[in-house]
C-alpha cells in the first residue's frame, strides 16, 4: 500500500546529491550507503517483480526494499522476526525497563568518537547491571538481559542512551534457585547511578590514554591532558540518570513494547509533515513541557545532517545480550531458568531454512498480513509473471511501499 504522505526518502531524491556535493568528504561510509540506500528503496532501481491476479488479472510492480537498518519503510519485517526469535526467551516474572544515559559532555565527546563511546556505554552498563544484581545486599543473582542503543531526541538532536530489558529476578550463584526481587522493584537507581559513572569515566580514560579517541572543532583542546581532566570535572561531580520505568504489566507486554525500540530509526515516516521550497516540517514530543506535541522545521540540508548522525557506524551492534541472554550460554541458562520457575518447555523454534521461503509467506507468517490477496477483487492471489532488473538510474516514480 503506498504512502500519500512525505518521506525521509522524499528528502534524499530531492536534496541528496546537492548535499553530499557539499559535505560528501565528511560523510562516513554507513552514511553515504544509507543515503544511497533509503533512496532507492522501492523504486525501479533496486528491481523487482510485476504480480497478476490468478482470478481477475489484476496486475501490479512491486519493487524491492533496500533492507537498510536505518531506513524507515524496511524495519516493520526485521522487528516481527526479533519479536518471534524472543518469544521463547520470555520468562514468567516481572520485567523491567531501564535507561541509561550520559551527561551532555560525554555526549559532545562521543559525538566525534561514536563507535568508541558506544562500545563504553554498553560495557559499562551492562558491568553496572551485573554487579549491582549480584550483590548480595541487593539481589545476590546472576541476571540475563538485553540493551538497545538510541542515539536521538525527538528533535533528532544528538543523545545517546541504552534501553535495557531486565527479568525481575535471576539465578543464585549455584544455580540451585531462582531468585526474585521484590514486587515493583529491581535495583536502586541511586546506586546504579554511581557506579555506572565510574565505571564509564575509568573507560574513557583508559580509551584516551590508549589513543582511541580524536578531537575536532571545539573540542580539539582536549587532546591535552591536563585539559581533558579538567573536561571531565563537571561530569565526575554531577548525578548521571539511570532511569527505571514502570515495570511491564507481564511478559507478554514486553514483546509487543519492546519491538517500539528495538528496530526503531531516528525519525518515522508519518511525523514528516511536508517538504516544500528547500524545508522539512514534522511532528515532534517535548518532553521537557509535558510531551506536548510540536511542530519543528528544519532545512532540507540540516534535516539530513541529523537524520545521519544517528546512523550507527558500519557494522555496529545496537542490540546486545547479556549474563542469562549471553549469546555462549543462552540456552542452557534459560533452561534452567524455565525449570526452576516451573514453565513448559518452549516449542522448537523455526530452523534457518524458513529464511529462504518465499518472502510472501514470512510476512504473512511474521505480520498477519497477507500479501497474497488481490487488491482488486480480494478473491485471487497474486503470482510473479515476470522479473524486473535493477535500473541503473534512480527513477522519479511513486514508489510501492
């Protein structure tokens, strides 16, 4: 079903080539591809095929995603695929959504250091988590659960920060039980708090002595030390948020809250409200005056500029598992966690032959929709009558989205 409304990808068909004309020595190779990428998304470019009607002969040309991981339109298939990947994973007992952030400082620094600063905060996270959980005054448990990085404001202004899914509960240190937090209440946030900004502060530290960070602009002073501590002053003394949300209403609400972030981009299509005479205008929530709904309009070139910095760096993992979700030991561990918390033994999961099916059939097994059904006459099924190959140009055509 096509969109009526704009699309990011309306701005990069338009502004696209202009911009990269002027700032293309700044842009990374993740980010020129997601340029390329979100561009071609379902148009005569990237091919495709034309379906007829077995019943009516009603025809039509669907053209191919571009499966770009921050392209708007490709991410609803990738997310039904995580949500179902998970769902034996769930655990009967609480769950809990935590956040991690840093303050604007870091951020400036991570601004020009992303996959760096990225890699320490999840590592310091997840260490904060772990430690905290194990502690016997606290939970005295080995604990599983998975991060997720954003890097965007609804502004599409630079702030990083980790979504975590926590179980309310984990394993003793001999296996033998499962041990549950109290109702309504995971860690202190206080203490996570704390830790979390030592930890983070003596990574970064490590990381610059290590040579693993540069500086530009205004911040190219830093690259003394003496100036670099004093930097880091303010952000030692201040209270770092760590901030837990309500706890989920069961596990089953997790899968359906989760996927909100989980394959989420920097700026959904159906905010873009219009891009006329070099501007784009959409919808944003602020938060600071109680998420009251705001227009923003940007230029053209400034929209581009803040949807790319929250393009993750070429082959970054923004999704990460952790303790009983450890990839290494996944299994084993939520078996056991199953048996001691008195659950049946999950069905056996799809293998990975199913990725080779027809795409057809993973949508409407994934998505409940069926791509199958004529639009015309809601009687036939649609059946490829013949293949399109890729064009060299990139066409001024409605896409098929």
């Amino acid at each position: 079903m096509s969109r009526s409304g704009p699309e990011v990808a309306d701005v990069f068909r338009r502004y696209g080539d202009a911009y990269r004309e002027q700032y293309g020595l700044s842009l990374s190779k993740a980010q020129r591809s997601a340029m390329t990428a979100i561009a071609r998304c379902r148009t005569a470019a990237l091919g495709g095929h034309v379906e007829e009607c077995d019943a009516c002969g009603e025809q039509r040309i669907a053209y191919n995603s571009c499966r770009n991981r921050s392209c708007p339109k490709c991410q609803s298939l990738a997310r039904a695929q995580w949500l179902e990947d998970r769902q034996a994973e769930l655990l009967d007992t609480q769950y809990f959504h935590l956040v991690f952030t840093v303050p604007q400082e870091i951020a400036a620094i991570a601004f020009q250091n992303k996959a760096t600063l990225y890699n320490i905060l999840f590592q310091a996270t997840a260490e904060t988590l772990r430690t905290i959980a194990a502690d016997p005054k606290h939970l005295g448990a080995e604990i599983g659960f998975f991060a997720v990085l954003h890097s965007w404001g609804q502004n599409l202004s630079f702030h990083p920060h980790l979504h975590c899914v926590v179980p309310g509960g984990g394993l003793s240190p001999d296996g033998t039980r499962w041990i549950s937090c109290r109702s309504g209440f995971l860690l202190p946030v206080k203490v996570l708090s704390k830790l979390f900004r030592r930890l983070f502060l003596q990574a970064l530290e490590k990381a610059y002595h290590a040579g693993g960070l540069q500086f530009f602009s205004a911040l190219q002073s830093l690259d003394e030390p003496a100036a670099f501590r004093r930097y880091l002053d303010p952000a030692r003394r201040t209270n770092w948020v760590v901030y837990s949300k309500r706890p989920f209403a069961g596990a089953l609400q997790v899968l359906d809250y989760v996927g909100r972030y989980t394959h989420r981009v920097a700026i959904s299509n159906n905010r873009l409200l219009d891009i006329e005479d070099g501007q784009v205008r959409f919808r944003w929530k602020d938060y600071r005056v109680g998420s009251q709904q705001k227009i923003m309009t940007l230029t053209a070139d400034e929209f581009v500029r803040r949807f790319l910095i929250h393009v993750p760096p070429h082959g970054f993992q923004r999704i990460r598992y952790y303790g009983l979700f450890g990839n290494r030991y996944r299994n084993g561990k939520l078996a056991r966690c199953r048996e001691l918390l008195g659950m049946t033994k999950p069905e056996t999961q799809p293998t990975d032959d199913a990725a080779d099916e027809d795409y057809r059939k993973k949508v409407e097994h994934l998505t409940g929709v069926a791509l199958w059904e004529c639009p015309a006459c809601r009687q036939g099924r649609m059946v490829c009558i013949h293949v399109l190959k890729p064009a060299t140009l990139v066409p001024s055509i409605t896409d098929t989205s």
